[in-house]
C-alpha cells in the first residue's frame, strides 16, 4: 500500500491523518491512544505492529506544549505510521504503552528523563541517562544551553563561561 493510499485508509478511522513527502502521521488525543494504538497493531492491512521509537518535541509557549511521537512499522506489508498526542504544558502525562508494545519500556523512560512526561501506569518509570538526583530536563526548551554545574565521577566541574583559561 503506497502512503497516500493509506493515509485515505486511515483517515476514514482517523479525521486528523496527513500524508507528506512519502510520510502519514495521525494525530489522536491521550485518551484515544490505546484504542488507535490497538486498531492500526490489529487490522490486518496494517499491520504495524512493531514500535521503533517514542520520543518528544516541547513547544513552549504553544498549547499543546509538548508532542510525544510513535513511530509504528508494519514489516509483513513494508510501511510505516507516526501517531503523535499533543501535551499540555501544565500536565504532561499519557498513558504508557509499554503493556502492548514492550519496545516502549526503555523509549518511554527516555522521553520521561529529558522531557519530564509522565508514562502512566509504566513498570519501571525511572531516569535513564541522567544521574537520579539531576534536577531537570535537558531538553525541554527552557533549559539552560550552557552553565550548568557538572559533576563528573565526584570532581566538580564548572559551568563553562566560569573556567578558567
């Protein structure tokens, strides 16, 4: 199926499905995930039932402020679909996925390290990447790009507008 044919097969299910240079995105709400999730996993044309990545994009100052991404592949009929559920800036939660796609374990604990969003219902929702006490989320846009105090196997190391030359 070429990607604009299933983007009109998808948008009879989903109004808000764009087909772009080759790519569909479909866009649900956080309440319908699991439900849209299980529909393209289920039917059997779609078949996409391998999740390659979730990952996040923070917008602030827009509602909804943050965007959490699924990118789900279909390797028996050879195409792919990104959901995407818009987060507002004041609760940044969705429910986990992690019970019908694995995969979503360790992806969803990385997007919950650098971006803070709440996985409900997550086995095991702890930092990744990061040390457990680090205060933040490195890639939320309102992070500071530089100075931030480091510390390195017990030796501190100075933001580096503070070092010395």
């Amino acid at each position: 199926m070429k990607p604009s044919e299933l983007a009109v097969r998808l948008r009879a299910r989903f109004p808000e499905t764009l087909e772009a240079r080759g790519e569909v995105m479909v866009v649900v709400s956080r309440t319908e995930l699991h439900p849209a999730l299980s529909y393209l996993r289920d039917e059997s044309d779609l078949d996409l039932g391998f999740l390659a990545d979730v990952t996040a994009t923070d917008w602030p100052g827009l509602e909804p402020r943050f965007w959490i991404a699924y990118e789900l592949v279909s390797f028996a009929q050879g195409h792919r679909v990104r959901l995407k559920v818009g987060l507002p800036g004041d609760d940044p939660r969705v429910p986990s996925v992690v019970a019908a796609f694995p995969s979503a374990n360790w992806l969803e604990r990385e997007v919950f390290d650098f971006f803070g969003i709440i996985f409900e219902g997550h086995p095991d929702l702890r930092r990744i990447e990061m040390p457990e006490d680090w205060v933040g989320h490195p890639l939320r846009k309102d992070e500071p790009l530089a100075g931030v105090n480091t510390q390195y196997k017990g030796a501190f190391i100075p933001p580096p507008d503070q070092r010395g030359v």
